[in-house]
C-alpha cells in the first residue's frame, strides 16, 4: 500500500494538475451550489495532500428532473455545501459526456446514462461506503458521508450533527412539539434549548403566562423525560390555547446580543447557540466553517450589516 501510494504521488508531482473547479455562480442545477473538482487525477492528488476522501457525484448534466430535483433539494443547502467541501474532495463527473468523465465512469463501472449516484472513495478509488444510489434524499447523502467520516476516525462536526439531527426527525416523522409555562421565557429558552432532542424554542405568551414553545424529536427525548428536566428548572406543562403569541422581539434573547444576529443561522442553530450564550458557554462550535470566517470578520467591523439570524436561513445564506 505505501510503496504503491508513493507511486501515485511521484507522478502526480511530476505531472501536475490544474485544480480547476465549477463555480455555483454559473453552473447546472443538477450540480447544486457545491463547487466541484471536474478531474479524478486532480481529485486523487488534493485526497493525499488533505487527507481526505473523494466525494464523486456521478450526474446527468443537463439531466432529468430527478438530476435537477437532487442539485436543489440535496446539493444546495448551504450546511450540506460545507460539508461536502471542507470534508471531502468535491468531484462531479457527468455521465453524458466523453473524455475523462468517460474514463472515470468505466473505472468505476457506473452507466453512461444514470439517475445520480454518489460514491466516496479513498486515493485508490476504494469505496469507504456503499454507494448512495436509488436514494434521492438529503438524508440518504447525510447518512454516507458520516459513515465516510467516522470509518477514517474523523470528527464530526457539530454543525453538521445539527443538520442531521433535522432531516432525521422531519424524515423519520418524529417531530413533536410541546409548551411550557415559567416566570421567564428567556430562561426557559437558555434551559430548554440545551437539552438533547430539542430542535427548536420559541419564546411566547399565552393565557397570561410567558412560555416556551418546544419542538423536539420524540425518539431523541420522549415527552416524559422533558417534562422531568422542566420540573427541575420549575416550568410547567400547559396546553396550547387560541391566545397564544410569539413574543417576537423577546425571542433568542441572549442571541441578540451578540454579533451572532447577523448571521444566517437554522433554527436548531439559532436554539443551541441562544442557550450556549446564555449559559456563558462558547457558542463557536456549532458554526459551519464560512458562518464562522464571517462571524470573525464581523468583529472588525464597525458597521455590522443586516440582522439575518431570524431569516429564511438559505435566503439570508445566498444575500452573503
């Protein structure tokens, strides 16, 4: 394995590659808004000087609507996009067409004419997963690339754990949602959002009482256990009635506060980052890497721009 590893990258450095890649900004929506390396051999190389895996979308370009419909639904959410390019080496070889893409299908066997298929393999174009074909789904794409990270001891990040934390409750159906009553809904968020299997808080009115409202994934923390740790922190069960309101601009109260409104955020995101500020605790760590190089930039700068936290998260993602 070494001998023949040194051999691949003594050709490659005598070769050399030129690393051109696809540009979201112009491209085919059957790409997505991931920026893709479009040769194997430049794939092959950048896979050992990162060490990491080569992510390969096989696709029909310009496609079918099922093509179209994984570039959008699948390839274009802004977390998705991260973690296909700072954890893996992007690479898309389009399966209708001659010259490289051709070698690379036949290498791997894949048909000249295909619905998308995607495979992530290591330098030696070994699978490190099954490859991810008949399954169109964000979640399905999810699934293989943290099967991909945790076969080569590789961390995952909280950002992308949140993601699938998501698609996982809205796929599986398991998303329920609850209210709580308490003499303070900022504290209620701060406590609350903390806890495994919340998606998403709310802070709000109703019936007199400030409350939280609370989305959780039943099969993450059942409503028993829930209804424990908010008797611990004296919170107490209500029923949802027709006098019910959001408390706008009470809502993500610690959030506010910081330079963090003026990110695009998810909701869960939005939660988890609320509570870890109100709980004095480092909230970096559930930023993906761009949320994290603006929100650095954004320390240096006296006028910090549009408040985007509260958002349509992709449409505030694409105004940046």
């Amino acid at each position: 394995m070494r001998n023949l590893l040194g051999v691949i990258l003594l050709s490659i450095t005598i070769s050399g590659f030129s690393q051109e890649r696809t540009s979201p900004k112009n491209q085919d929506k059957e790409l997505g808004m991931v920026s893709w390396y479009r040769d194997y051999d430049d794939a092959v190389s950048l896979s050992l000087q990162q060490d990491k895996p080569i992510l390969i979308l096989f696709q029909e370009v310009p496609g079918c609507a099922t093509c179209r419909n994984y570039g959008k639904d699948v390839l274009s959410h802004p977390l998705m996009v991260e973690a296909i390019e700072h954890l893996f080496i992007p690479l898309a070889i389009f399966n209708n067409k001659g010259g490289k893409d051709k070698e690379t299908l036949a290498k791997f066997n894949e048909p000249s004419w295909n619905n998308p298929v995607v495979r992530i393999v290591d330098p030696l174009g070994k699978d490190i997963v099954k490859r991810v074909g008949s399954d169109y789904t964000a979640l399905g794409l999810y699934t293989a690339i943290i099967y991909a990270l945790q076969s080569k001891n590789k961390e995952i990040p909280e950002f992308l754990s949140m993601l699938g934390a998501a698609l996982t409750a809205v796929e599986n159906n398991t998303v329920k949602e609850t209210y709580f009553k308490m003499y303070c809904f900022w504290t209620g968020e701060k406590q609350l959002g903390a806890k495994k299997g919340v998606l998403h808080t709310e802070a709000g009115f109703m019936g007199g009482h400030e409350v939280v409202k609370v989305q959780f994934d039943k099969k993450e923390v059942s409503y028993g256990e829930l209804t424990k740790f908010a008797g611990m922190n004296d919170f107490t069960p209500i029923a949802k009635d027709r006098t019910y309101r959001p408390a706008t601009n009470d809502e993500d109260y610690y959030l506010r506060h910081t330079d963090y409104k003026y990110l695009p955020l998810t909701v869960m995101q939005r939660t988890k980052i609320n509570s870890a500020l109100g709980n004095r605790k480092s909230a970096e760590k559930y930023l993906s890497p761009k949320q994290l190089k603006w929100l650095k930039e954004l320390k240096n700068k006296k006028n910090k721009g549009k408040v985007r936290y509260n958002k349509p998260f992709e449409d505030a993602w694409a105004s940046l």
